[in-house]
C-alpha cells in the first residue's frame, strides 16, 4: 500500500484513546491498513508508556506508528469538549482503560453513541461482562489464569510467554470485530458496541488444550513435559554452543535426514523405519541426533537440515532478527525513526493484500506532534490554541512537527 488512497481502510478515522499494548496494537493495525489514526494522549505528560523502561521500553515506538498524536487533558471541561467534537466525525473509538473510566471521564459508550450513531466503539477490558468484569486485568495475569503460563513452564514454575502475546492478540481480536461492525455500518448506517477482552482472548488461545482434556479425560501436561507425536522434535547443540530446533514429523522427513547425513545404517533400522517406532526407540535416537549436531558448525547444520528439507530453526534472540536474511531482502522491517532519534527497523503487519502490503507513512510521533493540526481542523483559530496551550489542555510539540514534515518531503523527493 505505497499510497494511502489505495489503502483498504483509507477514509475511516480512529481515535485511539489507548494506552499500553492492548488498545495500541488495535490502532496500529487499523493505521497499517490506511484508517487515519489520531492518538490520544493525556497532556500535558502524554502516553506514559513513552517514559517506561525495562521490557516496556518498545511499547510506545512500536505500536504508534503511522498515527497522528493529539495530547489534550479530558479532565477539564475544554478538553472534553474537543474530544467530544472529535467524535462526531470519527467512523471508529478504540479505549482500553479499566472499567468505568470512560464513562467517569464523559466518553462512555451512550455519550458518544448519541454525539454519533455511526460511530463504532471499541472497548477492549480485561474480562467480558460477568463475574470478573470489574477486575484489573494486566497480560500476565491472564496468561496465570487461563492456564497459558502453566502450560508454557515445568510443572511447578508457571512462566509467562515471551511477548505480550496475550495483549496483542486481543488487540487484534478487536479489529476483526470493528471491520465486521463496519461492514454491518456500510448496510444499516448504525454503528455499535464491540467489546474485546484479556481473558477471553487467553482462553480462545488456549481452545486447542481445552479440547484435549475433553477428549483424553486426563490432566493436560505442560508442554515442556508433553509427550511429543514425533520422536526428533526439538533444540540440539551444535559445536560452538549455539542451538538449532529440528522437527522430523514425516517418514520422508527421516529418510531425507538419513541421506543428508550420510547415515544409511539408520534408515536401513527396521526399528527406526515409521514415526511410531522412532518413538519407542527415542531413548537410543535422540542421543545419536544429539552427536551427529554437536560435531556440526551452525552453517553446516542448517545446509543438512535445507538440503533434506525437514523443519528446522537456528534459536534466534530479538536482536538477531535486525540482520535476518529473509527479513532484509523481503523489506520486512520498516525503516523507523522512533522518539528522541533512535534509527531501527521494526516489523510491517505479517499480510499481503493482493500485491499490497503495508507501508510506514509516519514515524511514531513526538508527543502532541499534530496537536495544532487537528485543532485547526476543528475550525479553532490560532489565538484559540495558543491559549489552550498556554492553560495546559493541550499540550503541542512544534519541533517534532517539523521534523515529521521534513521526513514526509524527504520520503516523497522533495528538496
């Protein structure tokens, strides 16, 4: 999508009073496929994930691209009203606050619904409405409670995933349903509620379990205690200390592994010859596996692994994936420029659609970057923001205007 007027959702507006990963991955996703995104922030501070550090402190960078930024304060009267006239003319409202702070703040679903019935309004929470719903629910907590932490640790050591798997994929259970809410919209001219949630989205993730302990009526074992339906299915050594997962799934996989290692006498075994009889054997193959990949370079195990191809993955940390081969010369990793001037490249949305995916056409913003703007598009004039500037309602920053707009002209040829 080079251009935005090719975009799917170009022409429908967001405002993304989100905070954290839930709400913000929901915007992202919206923006990446052409909506106009403005993102709300609380002045005169803004987001505050933009000061978090540990593993938040790509919380902000990654999932504000290709947003507008506006910092307005919702708790004084002129600031509410901004909002509210915002809503008039937005198609689509994102808000992942805790339970009933929308509607302290005057924004809840009825107040806008009535300011606008076209409106679609996201509310993505920790629990659906029942028992739970006015808990606080954070990704790690639901990871705990929906048994995903249990079955991704030892028996005994619950751990949570790697990422904010759990956030995210609300995030992106939201989209689905506000595009599905849209297209109800395009026949009806009426917009609705939509609700996503933490805990229903972990449990979902979870079905596949859930299933297995209805069918084999015993307690599921956590998957590093699994029993594996393949017999060579996971990490090996190689000679330098690095690792690399290799799955053999197939007994044509086997007989490939077998050729490419020149290890004949193993796929002649009568009792190596069918996946189920590797399983009973795994005692007495994997440690031969485990030899052949310790006398291996990484190169050379990968180029065993390609050549008889079966499935097989070098483990990667983060910052290995910066100098992925597949990634750099597929353009995978947009070319970013993140807050305070720190040059990276981070991850388009993983889809095609048609011979279109998506692009970076903003940066994510300095924080009121297009506060002026937007406020100018409401009809204010400049005396008007000037003093809501003055008085903290809202909060603008004037140098990251400029350099956005010279990255745009940079981006487009211009001199």
């Amino acid at each position: 999508m080079s251009a935005r007027a090719e975009a799917p959702l170009d022409g429908i507006r967001v405002l993304d009073f989100g905070h954290t990963v839930m709400g913000p991955s929901c915007g992202l996703i919206l923006a990446d496929l052409g909506a106009e995104v403005l993102r709300i922030e609380p002045a005169p501070g803004g987001d505050p994930t933009r000061r978090l550090k540990g593993f938040g402190t790509g919380y902000f960078g990654f999932y504000n691209r290709n947003k507008r930024s506006l910092a307005v304060d919702l708790k004084t009267p002129e600031g509410l009203e901004i909002a509210k006239r915002l809503v008039r003319d937005a198609d689509v409202l994102i808000e992942n606050f805790g339970p009933g702070t929308m509607e302290r703040l005057g924004l809840g679903y009825t107040v806008a619904a009535d300011l606008n019935p076209r409106l679609v309004y996201a509310s993505l929470k920790g629990f659906l409405k029942g028992p739970y719903e006015e808990r606080l629910a954070l990704d790690e907590v639901v990871q705990m409670m929906s048994g995903l932490a249990y079955m991704t640790g030892p028996s005994g050591r619950p751990l949570r995933a790697g990422t904010s798997i759990v956030d995210i994929a609300g995030g992106m259970f939201a989209v689905i349903a506000i595009q599905a809410a849209l297209r109800v919209r395009d026949a009806t001219g009426q917009g609705q509620l939509v609700e996503s949630a933490l805990y229903e989205t972990a449990v979902f993730l979870m079905g596949q379990h859930l299933c297995y302990a209805a069918q084999s009526g015993e307690p599921v074992p956590p998957m590093p205690e699994r029993v594996s339906a393949w017999a060579v299915y996971e990490p090996f050594s190689v000679r330098d200390g690095r690792q690399i997962f290799v799955g053999i799934t197939t007994d044509s996989h086997w007989q490939r592994f077998c050729a490419a290692t020149g290890r004949d006498d193993l796929a002649r075994d009568p009792t190596l010859a069918a996946n189920n009889d590797r399983i009973a054997a795994r005692s007495r193959l994997v440690p031969i596996v485990q030899d052949l990949f310790a006398g291996l370079t990484m190169d050379d195990a990968v180029a065993i692994c390609s050549n008889a191809r079966i499935p097989f993955a070098p483990i990667a940390r983060p910052e290995d994936l910066f100098e992925d081969q597949h990634l750099r010369e597929t353009g995978f990793l947009l070319p970013t420029l993140l807050p305070g001037g720190v040059e990276t490249r981070l991850p388009r949305l993983p889809v095609t659609i048609g011979q279109a995916c998506s692009e970076l056409h903003s940066d994510p913003p300095p924080m009121g970057r297009d506060t002026c703007a937007i406020l100018r598009e409401l009809g204010l004039g400049e005396a008007a923001i000037e003093t809501l500037i003055a008085r903290g309602i809202v909060a603008a920053d004037a140098t990251g205007t400029k350099n956005h707009l010279g990255r745009e002209r940079h981006e487009h040829g211009a001199e």
